[in-house]
C-alpha cells in the first residue's frame, strides 16, 4: 500500500518537474552578459539559482529588461516548421550573430522572473500586432512584461511568427529611445505535456500579400515604407495611407524630398556622386519645424535601391515619442538627367526599383574578388617562404692555400 503510494507521488513530482522546464532566449545586443556561453548545450539543465544570477547581472548591468511572455513554450515549438520555414526568422538571424543566447531548459523560468521583477497591472501590456502596440515604454519602468494575444483560428506557426516580429519592433523602440543597454527575455509560463499538443487542429495558413506596404513616387526618388506607425502617450496610430510629397528641392550635388502625414513629416536628405548616392539622414518635423533627426549614411550605385528590413526610428525629442518605419526600399534618381533637362514626372510610370542592396551582411562580387586576390598572393608567399627555408649551405669552401676542389 505504501510502496503504491511512494510511486505514484514520485511520477507525479517528475511529471511537475518535466513542465517547469522551459527554453528561454536572452537578447542581449550589447553583449553586457558576458559570463553566458555562446554555444548551449542542450543536454545540460539549468537550476533557478543559477537563472537568479543571470536575472541579478541583467537588472545590475541594463537599463531596461523586457519579458516575452508566451502562454505555452516548449522545444517543439522552437523546432516547429512550415512552407515559409521556421517561425523564428529574426530571433535566428540575432542568434546567429550572437546578439541572442539560447537557454535549451531552465527550472521555472517564469516563477524565478517573477521573484526578481515584480509583475504588477502597470507592467503588463498585451499585444496582438502592430495596429494593437501600445506605448511601453515609460522613463520610470526599468522592467516590463509583454504578452501575446492569439487570434481566433490561428495555427501555432503563424502565432509565433507574428511573435517573432512583434519582439524585434519592440526591443529596437525601446532600445532606441532608453539611455542604456536593453536585455530582453523570451519564454513560456509552463511546458505543455504531449496530451495538450494531440489536441491541436492544423489550420490552412493565411495567404500574404506579396508587396505589401505604400510606394510613394516624387519626381527625384522612389519610396516603399511597410508598417508606418506612431507611438505617443499611451496610443499607437498605424498609417496605412499614401503620404503626400509636401516639397522637393534638387541642389547641385543633393536632393531633398519631404512628405507629409496627417501629424508629422518625414524628410529625406540624399548626397549624389559620381558612382552612386547616399541618403544621409532622416528628419522628423512637426509644424515645419524639425524634432528629431536619425543619421543613416546608407547608399547603393546609380539604378540601384537601398532596401533594409531594421526598423528606422525616429525619436521626437520634444515628447519622447517615437515614428517607426519597420521596412522600407529607397531609390533616388539620377540627378544628371534632371539637369540635362529631361521630364522625370512623366517616366516615374515606367520606372521601378532597381536591383537591390540590402543592409545586411552580404558578400559582393568585389568582396569574393578580393578574397581570391589574398588567397593567390599568400599562396605566393608562402611558396617562397619555403623555398628559403629549403635553401641549404655548402659544408666546404675552396681554399687558396691548399689543394682545388674537384666537382
């Protein structure tokens, strides 16, 4: 009878044990948690006393620490694919520029977070996409919470997708605009057991729009902007509609081009050169009159496009909101064919972006070029490195006293 009741209290505290184990993702971009390692094991389980002391280092060292909050987190769903491939695109890409660490299982996770940083009502904000983002960010929270709202028929590839995004726009807003390093956490409330997960009903995946977003045409320049929004007091606005080309002034070796929206202006400072051009900056103005102000010094070859999906922000210094553009495509025209005369606003119609330079890390033909050049030219040195180092001396000399060598 006993024995019975042993064993059945020691799988229940086993089963309880397996749910408290969860993933967790630290995103630490300026690296100030230096003491995790680079690589995980994913055989090796962290305990909650260890986890407390990479909670104490990130509040020590950061300004800010945010919480992603997923109701149900497991491996399974780290791992889980589809046709677009894996839901964790950006949260990858950090990963595998080691800007994000992976924890593969930690002991209650969730219930040591909550020892550390209180989760009050004022700390808690729920969010579904990007038209739902509220202001989260305030001077006087150094810590905050954020959970995800699922949709009504929604399969679990595209919910963590929309995740996925969702971390990326918040962490750079609030990275841009707190004086300090940001470090974030990612995990679950509890580990759903294998029961739960049979019960899922796959649902067809949602078709997407291939070009989405505005494309604003000037006389000078072509504008994509994708996900516009504005986050001030405790509101966001989404701009979904075409902004108007306010004013455009060609100068000798520029451009500048200014739109406006319904409460604010963007303008677009470009410098042209002879083999391509740079857009410079980009001003934020209320009323004419300027706020804000994100240098970019970003540029591609003439007929080429700049296209980078990094959120561009813009922060009012006035009020301490913030305008974001979470994916935009630039691509001036060239400035001679305006002086030379030629009617720009009638051939915007046929014109399109060229091909792209993205703003992340690539490798070019000239990049490839260069590395083949090195390669052939130590391959040179060291080939006479080792014909020196073969080089061997006579072990006689000919003497002018004695006897003449004899070869």
């Amino acid at each position: 009878m006993w024995l019975s009741f042993i064993i059945i209290l020691l799988s229940l505290q086993v089963s309880v044990a397996e749910r408290d184990m969860i993933p967790v993702f630290v995103i630490d971009y300026e690296k100030v948690l230096t003491e995790l390692l680079n690589e995980a094991n994913p055989f090796m389980k962290m305990k909650s006393t260890e986890f407390s002391k990479i909670i104490e280092q990130a509040i020590e060292r950061a300004k800010v620490v945010i919480l992603f909050v997923e109701e149900t987190f497991c491996t399974e769903d780290i791992s889980i694919k589809d046709k677009k491939g894996s839901p964790f695109y950006h949260l990858g890409q950090a990963l595998k520029e080691n800007r994000v660490k992976y924890l593969p299982t930690v002991s209650q996770a969730f219930k040591t977070l909550k020892s550390h940083l209180q989760p009050l009502a004022s700390y808690a904000f729920y969010l579904s996409d990007s038209n739902s983002k509220l202001q989260i960010y305030d001077q006087k929270l150094r810590h905050f919470y954020i959970y995800f709202k699922d949709r009504e028929n929604e399969t679990r590839v595209s919910a963590l997708r929309r995740h996925d995004l969702l971390m990326k726009e918040v962490y750079f807003v609030v990275r841009e605009i707190a004086a300090g390093p940001v470090v974030a956490f990612y995990t679950g409330k509890v580990n759903p057991v294998v029961v739960e997960r049979l019960t899922f009903v796959p649902i067809e995946t949602p078709k997407v729009r291939l070009h989405p977003g505005v494309t604003i045409s000037s006389a000078g320049a072509l504008f994509r902007f994708i996900d516009v929004y504005t986050t001030t007091g405790t509101r966001s606005s989404m701009f979904s509609q075409i902004p108007l080309v306010a004013e455009e002034s060609w100068q000798e070796h520029g451009l500048t081009t200014r739109m406006a929206y319904t409460d604010f202006e963007l303008e677009f400072n470009f410098d042209f050169k002879d083999d391509g051009w740079t857009i410079e900056n980009v001003a934020l103005l209320e009323w004419g009159e300027e706020v804000g102000r994100t240098d970019m010094r970003a540029g591609a070859p003439w007929n080429w496009s700049y296209v980078c999906s990094e959120p561009l922000v813009l922060v009012n210094m006035r009020d301490g909101s913030a305008v974001t553009i979470s994916h935009y495509q630039i691509q001036p025209f060239n400035f001679k064919e305006h002086i030379i005369g030629r009617n720009a606003n009638s051939s915007n119609e046929a014109r399109c972006f060229g091909p792209a330079v993205n703003c992340g890390p690539y490798f070019s033909a000239q990049i490839l070029a260069g590395l083949m050049v090195t390669c052939l030219c130590v391959g040179i040195l060291t080939y006479g490195v080792a014909s020196m180092y073969s080089i061997h001396a006579n072990t006689r000399y000919d003497d002018s006293q004695g006897k003449p060598l004899v070869i």
